[in-house]
C-alpha cells in the first residue's frame, strides 16, 4: 500500500513533476553537504530508541513517523542507497533506499512535517548524533529542487527579494522608527531620547525580528528604552534590521549566508563595536554559530545576543531594576536554538531574578526544555499547523503546571506560537519578551 | 483545510483560519471570523474602523499595512488595538478583515 500523505496535497503537482534529473541534483547537494563528521553520523545509529520520548512530536503521536531515530533512517537509507557500495550493489541487504517520488514524500512528511529542528533528539541521542544537522541536510536537498513547503519558501523568498522576511518597504520601516522614538521621548520624558539610524563608529548594531516592526514593536521600544537608561551607544540600520534567517530552516546554505552577510555588510560600514541579535532563536543561532560557516568567513566583530548584553547593564550597575514592579508570576520558556543549541542559558535567568518579583521555571528547562512546537519553520508551514498545536500541547501543560500568569521567551518565534497555543489551550497568560519585562522594572535616572 | 459558517453557507478557510479566497470576504464573513477566531462576539464600531483600515490598505497595495498605519489612520493608540484584536494586527485583524496569511508572518 502506498502511505498517503494529506499534509502534502498542496505540494503534490509539484512532486509529481520531479524528473530524474531533479532528483540527481537533489542528491548531488545533499552529498556536498554532508562532510566527514556528518558521514560519520550517518552510518552511527544503532536504533535504541532513546531519542523517541525526547520528541514531542512522538509524544504526541507515538507513531513511527514521527521517532526521530526513524527520520534519521530515512535520510540514512537515501545515503547508503546511492552512496555506499553495499548500498548500490545489494542495497536489500542493509535496507539502502534511492531517492525516488515515495521518498521525497516521505521526507516532506516526516523532515519538514515532523521536526522543529530543536535539537532535543541529538542530546538525548546514545550516541551523539548531530540528528538535527543531517535531517537540515535532507532539508536542503529538497530546497535544491524547489520543494521547501510554500509558507516557509516564500517567507525565504520575501527576505531575499525585499530585504526582510515581511516584505517591509524601507519607508515604512524608518516611519515606524520615528513614531517609536517620539514614543520613547513622550515615556522618559526626554526630547532628546533617540533610535539612531545608520549611525557609525557606535558600541551597538541593533537588529530586530521584522515582526516586531510590522505588528508588535513595544519590544523594540523596550530594548530603545534600556539602551536610553544604560547610556548607550547604538544604531539600526536603515536598510539591514532583519535578524531572522530562515534559510537556517529551509536548509539552503546559499540562501542563508545572503542573508546573514547583510548585517556583517552593515556592521563594517558602519565600524559597529558589536552585532547585537534580538530576542530571536533561530536568528541568534544562525549569526552567532552557523553564518560564520555558510559564509567560510572569520567574524571580525563579537556578535552577541540583547540578553549578554542586558545581563552586563546590571551585574555593571549600568541599569537599576525594581522587580516589585513586575509583580504577577513569570515563568520562562527556553528557545531551542539560543538555548539548547545556542548556549545563552543563564543570562535570561539573571535578568529575571533581578526585573520580576516572582519567577518560577517550568520543568524540565534550560537545554532539556521542550520546544514551543513553532520552530523549524513550523509557523510558516500552515500546511502543517494541525500538528503544530497539537503538538505544542506538552509546552501548554507545562506553562500550566507552573501556574505562571506571564510567560517570558527570548523569541518572538515562540511568542507567536505561545499566542496560539494561549487561544488553543485557553490558558490564560500574557506573553512577553525579557527586554519587556526589563524595561517595566526601569528606575530612570 | 478548515471553513467557517457564515449563515448556514460554507466558507474555506486555510488550517490557521485564514480567508483561502479573500474576495469572498463580506461583512458577514468578518462576523463569523471574529466570533471563531477571536471570541467576538459582536464587532464594535472600533474594530470596523480596523478592519476598513486594513482592507482599504490592502485593496490598494495587496499587503498588510503595519500597526503603524492602522494607529495613524484610526487614531487609536496601540495598545488599544492588541486589545480590540487579542491576537494581534496580523492573526487577529488581518485575519478578521479577510486578508490571507501575512507574508513571514510567523
């Protein structure tokens, strides 16, 4: 029987058309990505099934598909199947597969439908494998031949062709930074309180996730409103503000290093001191890890995340906090790629205990929290939403457990889904970014 | 794929609620939206004057307007408008106003 696949009804002309030749080219970026390590990763496993309960997609479905060790296999048959010896000669014998139209359905399904890329299989893995890394190399092949699902290509397409990923037209982007600067005047009773833009030779390069722009820029007048009580030197770019790359979910290693080279392009410009990455995961992730990587580039600049440079404003006394301000209880959610794969994990933590009056964690956290079930792309991927929000169900009973009002979250990629998930579950909670709490807790000099 | 009913007629939407044809948006269908996806259960003249705002913007340049330009020309003040619309300009009022899913509106 073949499986059939719903999820992938809008993607099925498409797959359809794939020719052989398609497929080759599939495969021949799909063997470019993967280097020594990765080869070695891809003939590792030995199919304990440890990784299974790390998933949440396998904690909500326990089906087969959705075990990470499963998807790992079917980017490792694919391997063995063109790549290996045995699996071209006798590919039966060690279950080698080709890469053939069953298959990329299979990998559109279980890659892309099932996998937030957080990371939790590959801590959890027996023996160590960068699961994440080979099913973003899987990812990548099916981008080579146009089949990243549509939501999450055109918000990669958005970024490349407009300069950000909601298509904001640069009057619009230096409109709204106005308004927020006559906002920031009105609140420290300041007329010369600013957002500098294309400011050079200061400390800070500021970024931003577009979304705050477009739809929610109280956290951008947060994070202005700290840098004013810190004194610090800063700018945005007028044309380079865009801190999100989903070229890191789609895979496309090209797509991705053209959009992280844009703020290392404004950062010299403008002889910045230091990138400064918003409350972004995967942003955080892509340009303070992998851009470096895409782009074969030595960073001449720190890059750093709003959180490290928060956390310094008051271990150095630059900042004063009242916490009684923040009174109601805050729990926080960890984003998987500043968390688990990023390595900020503390800051956020010191900066609470210093900003709320009553913070509790929800259990478990820090690298072993659970993803929110909005990465990976999967809040651009509306073919695949259903899952989404029912996966996110474990984050919603966490959050309750907790019996927090407000939940923080460095990402406004997992804000977006917490308001889903908030609706969904009706769990009744604000949701804000640390920089919000920050800026609520402020003792303006 | 989801719809929603708009006296007693079908109307598709996409798995997160958005319009999938926003030419078939009508008063009613915004009703109906509101009701389903925001827990409104009457439209208030503040919101109406949102929802023209975004779909007079979006008539003319087929994108959503940022919140910018939805204070600007209604005159409220922004927290006004997370509150009118609790899940925000572009899950809550674009989708209301029968826009389709703003572009990396993630």
């Amino acid at each position: 029987m073949t499986p059939s696949f719903p999820a992938l009804t809008i993607m099925e002309a498409k797959i359809r058309q794939l020719t052989e030749k398609d497929l080759e080219r599939a495969l021949q970026v799909f063997r470019r990505s993967l280097d020594h390590e990765a080869s070695a990763y891809l003939n590792s496993c030995v199919h304990c099934g440890l990784c299974d309960v790390s998933c949440h997609y396998f904690l909500t479905y326990h089906d087969l598909e959705s075990m990470p060790a499963y998807k790992l296999k079917l980017v490792t048959d694919v391997f063995k199947g063109h790549f290996s010896r045995l699996g071209r000669t006798l590919p039966g014998l060690i279950g080698a597969k080709k890469l053939d139209h069953a298959m990329i359905r299979a990998w559109l399904d279980s890659l892309f439908g099932r996998c937030s890329l957080c990371g939790r299989c590959s801590i959890n893995c027996s023996i160590g494998i960068n699961i994440t890394q080979l099913i973003r190399a899987a990812r990548g092949a099916l981008a080579a031949i146009g089949l990243v699902p549509p939501g999450l290509q055109s918000t990669v397409d958005t970024a490349i062709q407009k300069g950000n990923n909601m298509g904001i037209p640069r009057e619009d982007w230096l409109e709204t930074v106005e308004w927020l600067e006559e906002e920031l005047q009105a609140e420290v009773d300041d007329p010369s309180a600013r957002l500098p833009l294309d400011e050079p030779d200061v400390n800070l390069f500021y970024t931003i996730n577009p979304r705050e722009a477009m739809f929610f820029p109280l956290s951008i007048l947060a994070a202005a409103k700290i840098f004013y009580a810190a004194g610090e030197s800063w700018t945005f770019s007028r044309e380079n503000y865009d801190v999100t790359n989903y070229g890191l979910y789609s895979g496309d290693d090209a797509v991705a290093g053209t959009l992280s080279n844009r703020l290392v392009e404004s950062m010299l410009a403008l002889k910045a001191g230091t990138l400064v990455l918003a409350e972004c995961g995967h942003g955080f992730n892509s340009n303070r890890w992998e851009a470096p990587e895409w782009l074969s580039k030595h960073y001449p600049f720190p890059v750093k995340s709003v959180l490290e440079i928060v956390a310094d404003y008051i271990r150095d006394g630059r900042i004063r906090l009242d916490p009684s301000r923040n009174s109601k209880t805050v729990t926080l959610h960890d984003p998987c790629n500043l968390v688990r794969l990023g390595g900020i994990i503390e800051e956020q933590r010191f900066i609470l205990r210093h900003a709320v009056a009553d913070f509790v964690e929800m259990t478990p956290n820090r690298e072993k929290n659970y993803c929110c079930g909005g990465g990976g792309g999967q809040l651009a991927m509306t073919n695949f939403a259903e899952r989404r929000l029912e996966a996110g169900r474990i984050k919603a009973d966490q959050v309750r457990a907790t019996g927090a009002e407000v939940v923080v979250t460095p990402c406004h990629n997992c804000i977006d889904q917490f308001m889903e998930l908030n609706k969904h579950y009706q769990l009744g909670i604000e949701i804000k970014t640390v920089c919000e709490m920050v800026a609520e807790a402020l003792i303006l000099p | 794929m989801g719809n929603i009913d708009v006296n007693g007629q079908n109307v598709a939407t996409n798995e997160e609620g958005f319009l999938l044809d926003p030419d078939v948006w009508s008063q009613a269908v915004a009703a109906a939206l509101a009701k389903k996806e925001e827990g409104i259960k009457s439209l208030s003249e503040d919101h109406w004057a949102v929802i023209d705002c975004i779909r007079e913007y979006y008539t003319e340049k087929q994108q959503a307007p940022m919140v910018r330009k939805i204070c600007q020309q209604t005159g409220f003040p922004l927290k006004y408008i997370y509150q009118l619309f609790p899940s925000g300009p572009a899950k809550g009022a674009c989708k209301v106003a029968g826009l389709p899913k703003p572009d990396g509106c993630v």
